[in-house]
C-alpha cells in the first residue's frame, strides 16, 4: 500500500471516528435535556450537523445510539478496550486482602453509576413505554452487568482465592441485584442521598454480602 493510501484510509477512519463522536455527543445532551422518548434519528442528525443517513451508517437506530452513549459513559470514554482490561478494574487485585478487594469493587461501581446514571435515570424514570428498542437497552445492559459481577468474581478468586464453602451462583445474584442502577436511581435522585453515601452504603452492602456468603449464612 502507498503512502498516499494509507494516508487517506487514517484520515477516513478519523474523520468517521468524529462523526461519530459528535453524534454521541449530541445524543447525550437531547436524551438528558428531553429524554429517550423525544429523540428521533432526525432530530438527532439535526442536532449533530449531519444527515439520518450518516447517523445510521455511524452507529445504527435509536437504540444503537443510545447504548452508543450508555457505552462512552460507562467507561469514560470510546477506545475499544473492555471494562475487565482497564487500570480500574485491573487495580483492584491489588487490594491486600478479599476485603479491600471487595470495596475496591463497590468503589469501581459507584464511579460506573455517577457516570451513567443521570442517563439511567432519565430511561428508567419514563419506561419504556412499548418500545422494544428501549427494552433491549434494559435487558442488554442487566446481562452485562451479570457479566461484570462474574467477572470481578473470578478476579478475586485468583487474588486472593474464595472460602470453601461459597455459592458463586447465589452470590452473584445478589450482588447483580445490590448493583442495580434501579437502585441507584431510587437512593441518588429519589431520595436524595449524596453520591458519597451511595459509595459508602454500597461497600459496606457487598462486604457484609461477601461475609455472609463466606460463613454459609447464605444456605436455606
């Protein structure tokens, strides 16, 4: 390949890279400002400065362009490396003991929900309302978070290993159900709590979550 042409493919792939940057931007401010409800391709490609057409060939329909968002958000930014890669996630096996793992974890979580959740409260406080688009946000985003669950799960095992008697099964549904945005939501924007609060509640929810797990108080 010449010089010329790899060139123009760099600054091809840079310019799609912006567009869609642009139109996750503008997608963030009307779903926010408006709600999900209120956004239409159009309207959106408006926003952005560009056609429906290049929004679709960018990232795809309205609930591409949501999860588009959601995924920016979550990890702070759009470079394609997964969550369990990150310095973030990778630190917490740097914790001293299960412990200190665990609220490493609580603390990642937190910092996940203070990015996303003004989105997650706009979404779940409106429903979906029928849109099947919406409800596969929902149920995508709940399948990931499970993903999430097991896989900080099975980095503290290799830690710093778990107890003998552990329910890896029932554990991670609890700790799926601890983490849910709902509740989040419920605690920050309903109810007022601080997003120190919610950090400091929700450490002290998985350690106290972990122990029990760890003395089989979880058993029927």
């Amino acid at each position: 390949m010449s010089t010329d042409r790899a060139y123009d493919n760099r600054s091809r792939a840079e310019a799609a890279l912006a567009t869609r940057r642009r139109v996750i931007d503008a997608a963030r401010a009307i779903l926010l400002r408006d709600g999900y409800h209120a956004m239409s391709v159009n309207a959106l490609a408006s926003s952005a400065g560009v056609s429906a057409q290049t929004v679709y060939n960018a990232i795809g329909g309205k609930a591409s362009v949501v999860k588009a968002v959601y995924d920016v958000l979550l990890v702070g930014d759009d470079a394609p490396v997964a969550m369990q890669e990150r310095p973030e996630f990778r630190a917490m096996s740097q914790a001293p003991d299960r412990e200190g793992f665990v609220r490493a974890y609580a603390a990642l979580c937190a910092i996940i929900y203070e990015r996303v959740g003004p989105l997650l409260g706009v979404l779940l406080a409106q429903g979906s309302g029928g849109d099947t688009g919406l409800q596969e946000f929902v149920a995508t985003i709940d399948l990931e978070r499970r993903v999430g669950n097991t896989n900080a799960l099975t980095a503290l095992e290799a830690a710093h290993g778990l107890p003998t008697r552990f329910d890896r099964e029932r554990f991670t549904d609890t700790v799926w159900t601890v983490t849910a945005p709902e509740i989040y939501d419920r605690l920050v924007r309903r109810c007022g709590w601080t997003h120190a609060m919610y950090a400091a509640w929700l450490a002290d929810a998985l350690v106290a979550t972990f122990d029990r797990a760890s003395t089989g108080s979880q058993e029927d």
